[in-house]
C-alpha cells in the first residue's frame, strides 16, 4: 500500500466510525440574506461602493466612455513619461494602441512629449525585458465587485498573467455594466467560466505590505500603482 | 528624522553590525533548545519584543474590529464559516479524492505525503528532476512545518523566501513569530539593522542602512525581484483546495505569491489535507472571514486561483504545476471525536491576535511553527505530547480566542481536552480501546502523567466526594494557615508562587460563616445572606 492509500484508508475508517452524522446547518438561507441585502441596491450603489474601495486601497479610478478612453489614457501615459507599454492581444489593446500613436502624431509639434512604445504582446517575452524595461501592463477585466472593489481578470492566450504583475504600473479596464454585488453573488450567478481558466485572479489594489511594524508600504512585489479605467456607458 | 538617521548611518561599523547580529542569531536558536519555561521568561523580559506584539496584537483586534461592525452578521457568517469547514470535513476522503480526479484533468500533477520527511522527499525529487537549483517560496506555513528550506539546503537546493516578513526572519536566521506576519516581533531598527547587515543587492553590495519603511520595502524589492526573474522553481501554500473544480486558491497582499507561481517554469503547491473544499460556492465567504479576522481586510490584494499550468497559446505562466497533499498527523487527529474541529482553521492568526498570553509571550516561546491557541492545539497532536505537551499551560481559558476565531473551533475545549490528554493513562484496557476502534490516541498521551500529581488529584476528589474528609480538610486549612508562610510551604508552592501571589486560607470556612449567622442549611430557598461572605 502507498502513502495515498493508507491516507485514505485511515480517513475512511475513522469517517465511518464517526458517531456525528454531518451537521447540515441552514446555511443557504445565511448565503440567501448576505446575497439579497447586496442585490437590493441599486446598480449606482455599487458603483459607488466599488470606487470607493478601490480609492481606500490606493488605487486610481477614471470614470470615462467607451468613446474616450483610450484618448484619455493616452494623455496620462504621456503625462506620466511611459516609455513602453504591453498589452494583450486584444481589441481594447488595439484601441489603446492607436490612440497613442494619434496621440503623438497631434503632439509632434510639442516638444519633451516623448511617445509611449506600446506594442501587443503576441509572442512570449524574455524574462529581463519584461521585469526590466516594461513600464506598465493593460489588461481588461470581465468583472467588478461592489463589495470589496475587486477586479476580475481571466488570463489567457489574449491576457497574459504577467501583465497585472510585473510592470510597476497596471492599467485594468472594465465596463460599469459588469459590476456585481460581490464574489458570492458571482459564483452563484455561476458568472466564473464553467471550465476554469488556468488562472483567474481578483484583483483589489497595487501591491502592498504591512510586514515591516504594521506600516503599509506599496510595490511590494508587484506593481506600485493601479489606475482602473471604468467606462460608464458599456 | 530621516536627515539624522542617514547621516548616523555613515558611522555604522559593518563588522560589527555583523557580528552583533551572530551573536543574536546564536541566542536565539539556544534559547529555542530550551525548555518552554525558560523561553517563556525571557521573553517577559525583553521590553522592545514586548513593546512589539502588545502593538501588533492591538492593532490587528482593532482592524478585525472595524471590519465587522455588525455582531449579527459576523455571527452568521462565522456560522455559515463553521458549516462550510464541517462539511469538508465530513466528506475529507471523497473530496480528496475529487480533488486529485479534477486536478489531474487539469493537468496538475497530485502527490501525497504521509509524513513530513516523505513531503521534503517528494519535493525535491521533483527539483531533481527538473534540474531546478534555486526556489523562492511564496508563504507557506505548511512548509515551516515540514522543515523544507532546511532538507533542500541541505542538499544544496538555493530556498528563498518572498513574503517580506519571511524573507526578513530566513535573513535573520529565525523562525516566523506569527502566522500571518512572520517579523511581528521586529521593529523598524532592528530590520533596518539586519537588511544593512545581511541583504545584499543583486551587484553584491551591501544596502544602505535606512529606517525608513519605504526604502527598505524597495531595497528587499529589488532583490527579490531579481530572483523571481531568475528562480527555476517556485513553491507555494494553498489556503484553499477546491474539490469541484480542481482549483489552488492563494490568498495575499504582495503579489510574491503571483511571482512564486507564475513566473518559474515549475511551480509546486504543498498543503495539508485539510484545506480542502468542496465547490466554488464554498469559497467566498471563507475568503471573507480569511481576510477580515486575520488583517481586517475586506479581501486581499490578490485573490489567484490556480487551475492548470501554462496551455498551448498562453504566453506565460509555469510549464508544470504539482501538488503535494501532506498528511503528517492530520489523519490521526480526523480520529478523534473531539480534536477533530482542529481541522477546520483556515489559518488567519485571529486566535493569537486576541490571545492575552501571545500578546504577552510572542509567537517564539511557543517553540513551535504554529504559535497561539491554535499552535496550542495542532502542535502536541502532530509532534507529540511528550516534546510540546507543555506550552499547553500558556492558556488561562479566557476563551478570547474561541470568540474570534472565524470558523467556531472551540479552541479553549481543545486545549483542555489536550491537557487532560497529557495526563490521562494510554488505552490499555480492552474497553477502552473497543469503544475507540478507529480513534488513534494522541501522540504521547500520558506524557506528562505523574503519580505524584495524579495522587494529589486523587485525593481531592475523594475529599470532595466525602463531606468527613471535606471537614477535615478545611479545618486543616484554616487552622493551620499560618504554615503557608512558612519557608517549608515556600518551598513546595514555588511553582506556582514564583509569578504568583500565595494563596491564603480564610482564618474560617464558608460553612462555618454560613452557621454562625444562622443560614446553614437553607441554601436550596435562596435565602443565603446576598452580601456574601469573603472572609
């Protein structure tokens, strides 16, 4: 017999000698209320509630249209002297990409405007140049929660992990229309993918520690800042 | 402040800064040879380690606090915690097993470890395989448990720890003091001591002596970083299993265990059996009660839910995912009828951030990978009653921590239950023994049984059965009371008078009160004088 086998065997044999049957609490009915009394706000209370509590942990949020965005992001970047920017190979990123060059094609003129080198990340990057010359990553989450302002992102071949974790600065963007209530009310509209992808990740923040006498310091690991791009008409 | 601290810098003696810190490192693994007493008192001794959990420990019950306003609605959801954990519990075998069926379709490979020895094994056999030579570890309690860095360093296996509080005791040469902040028993100076001392720079220098938190988060940054880039492997916990799915879900504010998992080509999960759960819908409210009593937070940073490696198109992410289930003593706890709620934790600290005894000790005098109330109970049963049997006196059944706790263990119960464990005969008797069938004694049961005190306990149980020997006894004591003063009465009591006041007998017994005002005997109509007597 192995090791899994014994395991298991023991746990089989101390569950049937167990003189407890399982103790079934009214435990839909606890899941019930929570859900109910998130679902009962209006869908302009949990956008409040989503804002603030990305603002509480120290993320940047833009309230913005689906007309505006990537021109407006565009500007910031400038602003911010992004130098290269990755992206997924997604619509979006287009978007975003185009909106840049225009960007800098209007600026030319202007002098110390130094254009942002986005590019979309089609094949797999080297891991130097990734954690040393990527200045921000965008992505694009397919889900928000009110309750604790977390952002859900789905990684794959078009959302590459790394982009929300290496580059100092993460740029997420996500449509108002696709804020829940909260995680529990997520998982129980079964709104996470039926085959779940490699990775899915909520994301609530920049990183961050309070590992040194309880003092929070962020860009512990991952990225220093999050600007959270939430386009109000989609 | 900052101006003065840096320019003090320029005067720190490197050498002797490093030498200094030897010598703390030395005193700390001999004291951790020491008996628990022994640690126990220093630790009441040192004021700055003192200063440091009283301020810890306060801090995290006033953002556990704040995040729970409501006491109705915490209540149901530490209900709907306990339920959750139960039932993973009542069905551990079957869920494991569905586990590992929906783990391996995803492609993750399972593993499954008895003891601690065979987990290490496991694991570098893995490295081995992969010709993986340096690791960094993302925070894993379970791993402290099995003593890995130790095995793979020794066998020349680089094993770096990301999480900051861990990175700074693996740099200090210590053990974590508490389960969710491992360098809670260090302030600013000492660390900014030990990164000046010990940390080196991806170039080989030394970093800049500085107490300013941000500087030395971005110093330990930069190196780590540096080795995410570079590590061959990474090894992580798992806070929760889920069966349904075939889902890791990592919980974390740092972002270390994002790098630890994603960016090496071979990423390796190692977990008690316990972590498990059923489905999906399990997972957020455990997530919430996880967040909420261990840091007060409404959820962490990061949520990342692990369900395969890399796939033929993803750009990133690690080639191979393994997980290894370790067993070593959870099995034998599952056993027993009343220990079993030790496997329900989803190891958030809140016990030992409302423990009046951890606040007062620190996470080190325990000599255990779990300190607090919970360390209380998991240790003993997985390494024995004989070794750990004893920091189950660092209890005053307060109860503090049964009340925090998010999943309803009845931790205070446990701990008694373990101490009359540690007292009680081992099954012997074929009564015994057929009334347990599957039930496993705990390791070490008996251990610190004694004739001399079990005669005692004995006796005062025989006395209390007897209302002669009862009158005898309290006439003894209150006549001759005066003897506790004596330097023969010092002697015997020492153990409990060296911290504590003596006890001292009333110069009369409550019955001879209760008779002399004319009240024996009427106790069962209540009409006993209220006031009392406290003679």
């Amino acid at each position: 017999m192995n090791s899994r086998e014994r395991i298991l065997q023991r746990l089989y044999a101390s569950q049937a000698s167990a003189q407890n049957p399982e103790q079934t609490s009214q435990t839909t009915g606890i899941q019930a209320e929570h859900a109910a009394g998130w679902t009962q706000l209006a869908q302009s209370e949990w956008l409040a509630s989503f804002k603030q509590n990305l603002l509480d942990n120290h993320a940047e949020v833009i309230e913005t249209t689906t007309a505006n965005w990537a021109g407006e992001l565009a500007q910031q970047l400038t602003a911010r002297g992004v130098k290269r920017l990755l992206s997924g190979e997604h619509e979006q990123g287009r978007v975003l990409l185009n909106a840049l060059a225009q960007f800098a094609e209007q600026h030319t003129e202007q002098q110390k405007i130094t254009p942002v080198d986005a590019s979309l990340l089609t094949e797999p990057l080297s891991k130097e140049e990734l954690f040393l010359s990527i200045d921000a990553g965008f992505s694009v989450a397919s889900a928000g929660l009110a309750e604790t302002g977390s952002l859900l992102v789905e990684t794959g071949p078009q959302e590459p992990r790394a982009l929300s974790l290496v580059p100092p600065l993460n740029i997420i963007l996500l449509n108002a229309s696709a804020i829940t209530a909260s995680f529990l009310t997520l998982v129980q509209a079964q709104k996470l993918p039926a085959h779940m992808p490699t990775n899915v990740l909520l994301i609530s923040g920049p990183s961050k520690t309070a590992d040194i006498q309880q003092t929070l310091a962020y860009g512990a690991h991952g990225p220093k800042e999050l600007i959270v791009l939430l386009l109000t008409d989609a | 402040m900052s101006q003065k601290i840096a320019s003090d810098s320029m005067h720190i003696n490197i050498e002797q800064l490093q030498q200094e810190l030897n010598v703390e490192q030395r005193e700390f693994n001999e004291l951790q040879q020491r008996h628990f007493k022994v640690r126990a008192k220093m630790a009441l001794e040192n004021e700055a380690l003192r200063k440091s959990f009283r301020g810890a420990s306060d801090f995290l019950m006033g953002k556990r606090k704040a995040v729970f306003p409501d006491e109705s609605a915490l209540s149901a959801l530490r209900d709907r915690g306990e339920a959750i954990r139960q039932h993973s519990l009542a069905n551990l075998p079957e869920l494991l097993e569905r586990l590992e069926k929906n783990l391996t379709a995803n492609g993750i490979q399972v593993h499954w470890a008895e003891t601690a020895d065979e987990a290490c094994t496991i694991i570098h056999d893995i490295l081995t395989a992969n010709n993986a030579r340096t690791v960094v570890k993302g925070k894993s309690m379970v791993t402290e448990e099995i003593e890995l860095n130790h095995f793979l360093e020794a066998r020349g296996i680089e094993c770096l720890e990301s999480d900051m509080g861990e990175y700074l005791v693996q740099l200090a040469g210590e053990t974590p003091s508490h389960i969710i902040m491992p360098a809670i028993h260090k302030n600013k100076a000492q660390i900014a001591r030990l990164m000046h001392a010990r940390a080196q720079t991806s170039d080989g220098s030394q970093v800049p002596y500085t107490e300013d938190v941000d500087e030395l988060i971005g110093n330990a940054r930069a190196i780590l970083r540096d080795k995410f880039m570079r590590a061959d492997a990474g090894i992580s916990g798992v806070n929760m299993a889920v069966a349904n799915t075939g889902t890791l879900c990592l919980v974390e504010n740092e972002g270390n265990g994002r790098m630890t998992t994603t960016m090496p080509k071979l990423h390796i999960a190692v977990t008690g059996i316990e972590k498990v759960v059923e489905d999906f819908s399990h997972v957020p409210e455990l997530l919430t009660l996880l967040t909420r009593s261990a840091t007060g937070q409404k959820i962490s940073t990061y949520f990342n839910m692990i369900s395969g490696p890399k796939k033929a198109g993803e750009l990133d992410g690690p080639e191979q995912v393994h997980l290894v289930l370790v067993d070593n003593g959870r099995s034998r706890i599952f056993s027993h009828p009343v220990l079993k709620p030790t496997l329900q934790c989803i190891r958030c600290g809140a016990c030992m951030n409302h423990c009046p005894v951890y606040a007062r000790v620190g996470g080190h005098a325990y000599g255990s990978t779990y300190p607090g109330p919970i360390g209380q109970v998991v240790t003993p049963q997985i390494a024995g009653l004989e070794k750990h049997g004893d920091m189950l006196s660092a209890c005053s059944l307060n109860g503090a921590c049964g009340e925090a706790c998010p999943v309803r263990i009845p931790l205070p119960e446990l701990i008694r239950e373990l101490r009359a464990e540690a007292v009680s005969p081992q099954f012997t008797d074929a009564a015994a023994v057929s009334n347990a069938t599957a039930v496993q004694e705990v390791m070490g049961r008996g251990a610190k049984r004694t004739l001399g005190e079990s005669l005692i306990w004995r006796g005062w149980a025989l006395t209390h059965r007897f209302a002669p020997l009862y009158r005898i006894m309290t006439t003894a004591m209150t006549r001759g009371r005066g003897l506790f003063r004596s330097k023969a009465a010092a002697a015997l009591l020492s153990p409990w008078t060296d911290s504590r006041s003596t006890p001292q007998p009333a110069r009369r017994s409550l019955h001879e009160l209760a008779k002399a005002r004319g009240v024996a005997g009427q106790y069962q109509n209540n009409t006993a004088d209220k006031r009392g007597d406290n003679a």
